[in-house]
C-alpha cells in the first residue's frame, strides 16, 4: 500500500511544520551537536556547556511495555545526561511523565556505572507549547529537596519545564522558544537552528522529509487496515456470543418452566428480545 505526496502536496506539508512538530524537530536535531548545546545553555544558563553526543528517537528498554523513546539524548563533556523533550499537545500526566524518563535514563546507564556513586548527573527538560504546571512562567526547575531543612538532596536528577507560550521575546530564552515555534527559517534568531531547519525545509534535505511523511502515512493507513479488520473480528465474536445467547433462550423458552424474566436473566438478553424469540420473532 504505497502512498506518494505531490511535490506540491509535501511542500504544503513541510511549509506548515516547526520544531515543536516531532518530524522536523527529529529530523534537524539529529546528530546536530551545536543546536542541541545551543538549547541546553539558553535554558540552563550556562556559557561553558559543550555538548560531545545528540542523538534523537533513542530507545531505552525497560521491562515490558515500559520503554521510552526520549526525542533528544545528549551528552555533555563532564558526562552529564540530557533529554529534551518537546511536546505540542497538552498532557496532565506530565510531571509523572517527567518522573518516569528520568528513572528511565538511570536505569539505562546502570550497566556502565560501577556502581551507585557512579550514576551520572541528568537532567529531564520537557519544552511544551503552553504551562503544564499552571504557575505563569516561561521556566520551572525542579530539584529534590530535603522536607526538614530545605537542602538540597542532591542526587543529581534535574527536571525542567519549559512553557513556549510564556517566554518573552526580549530574552534568549524567548528567542529560543520563538525558533522553535516559528515555521519560517529565515524568520528565526538563531544561526544554528535557522540552517538546519532552512535545509530540511528549502533545500535538499526536503527529499528525506517528504519521504517521511510518505512512511507515516503509509504507517496510519497499516493501521487504519488493522483497526478495521480487528472491529471485524470483534464484530463477529460479539455476533457469535449474542447467537449462543439465542439459543440459550430458545431453549429454556422450550422447557417451560422458566419465566421470561429470568430467562432474560440468565441469557443476557434483553426482555423484549425474549418476548420475541418466544413470539417466534428474531430481532
């Protein structure tokens, strides 16, 4: 089932996308070490951060059915973790979200480490397009505290939130956020961001764009085909149950000693349904 785009049609497409989309935003950041090192400095404040690895769509396997895909896995000079996240959609799980990647990422580096002491410093930055936490700002930074003292724990695990939506374009922080959501390259501030994107959206980096949206509709409609052949499926095992219900009634009904109430009761069936199967009626 093979679906081709028009030039036109991908063009459409690609010209409507930003960073803040997965597609483009796995696409330019991928294996891209200055942008990745130009994000996390704007958002952690630090001029001598160097970034030495960025990768995107990284797997880490957990047990069964609790992997996770981080969208940025970088790595700085001292060893430090880092995944970026960005997300467009609102979602009210998002703190349990960030909990869980950030336990996710120790668990994934636990087989280099000697152990405990040895668990690098990591750091779970989810950049979405409004305030998922509520508070009105553009930065949260999230650090475990001792309850009794107010020191901090220290265990070197640090969640961050950006909200896109309340940066002030005046900052860094605000120009970062203005790139990501901006679809236009030549709008963008930073040289960094403004070149990849410029690539996969103007030049020819726009083949292996369009040659992904081909993939991902060719993924939906897999899965449209599964969807419906599965709805059949459980169509005809639901047909196949209400038939042996049927049946069932037709022959308590026969016995006699029955009452239909309970018949219905004991077949599942509604009343009506009984009423007509002994009226010699199929509904």
């Amino acid at each position: 089932m093979q679906m081709k785009l028009s030039r036109e049609e991908a063009g459409r497409l690609i010209g409507r996308l930003s960073l803040m989309d997965d597609i483009l935003f796995s696409r330019c950041f991928d294996g891209d070490r200055a942008s990745a090192a130009l994000m996390l400095r704007i958002i952690l404040g630090r001029d001598d951060l160097v970034v030495t690895e960025a990768r995107t769509q990284r797997w880490i396997q957990g047990l069964p059915g609790h992997s996770v895909k981080l969208d940025i896995a970088a790595v700085d000079s001292d060893g430090r973790l880092y995944d970026i996240e960005v997300q467009k959609a609102d979602d009210r799980t998002i703190r349990k979200r960030a909990r869980f990647y950030s336990a996710m990422i120790d668990a994934g580096c636990l087989d280099r480490a000697k152990g405990y002491s040895a668990l690098p410093e990591s750091y779970v930055i989810f950049i979405t397009a409004g305030d998922a936490i509520g508070s009105g700002k553009a930065l949260y930074s999230v650090d475990r505290t001792i309850g009794e003292t107010g020191e901090p724990y220290g265990d070197g695990t640090h969640i961050m939130h950006v909200s896109a939506s309340l940066a002030d374009s005046s900052t860094e922080l605000g120009r970062l956020m203005h790139d990501l959501k901006c679809t236009e390259p030549e709008a963008m501030f930073y040289n960094e961001l403004r070149e990849r994107t410029g690539f996969f959206k103007k030049d020819e980096g726009r083949v292996y764009m369009a040659t992904e949206f081909e993939e991902m509709l060719e993924e939906i409609a897999r899965e449209r085909v599964a969807k419906a052949r599965n709805e059949k499926i459980a169509e005809e095992r639901a047909e196949g149950r209400r038939e042996n219900a049927r049946d069932a009634a037709r022959r308590m009904i026969a016995d006699g000693s029955i009452p239909l109430d309970k018949v219905a009761e004991f077949s599942g069936l509604p009343l009506s349904e009984v009423e007509g199967i002994r009226n010699g009626i199929s509904l």
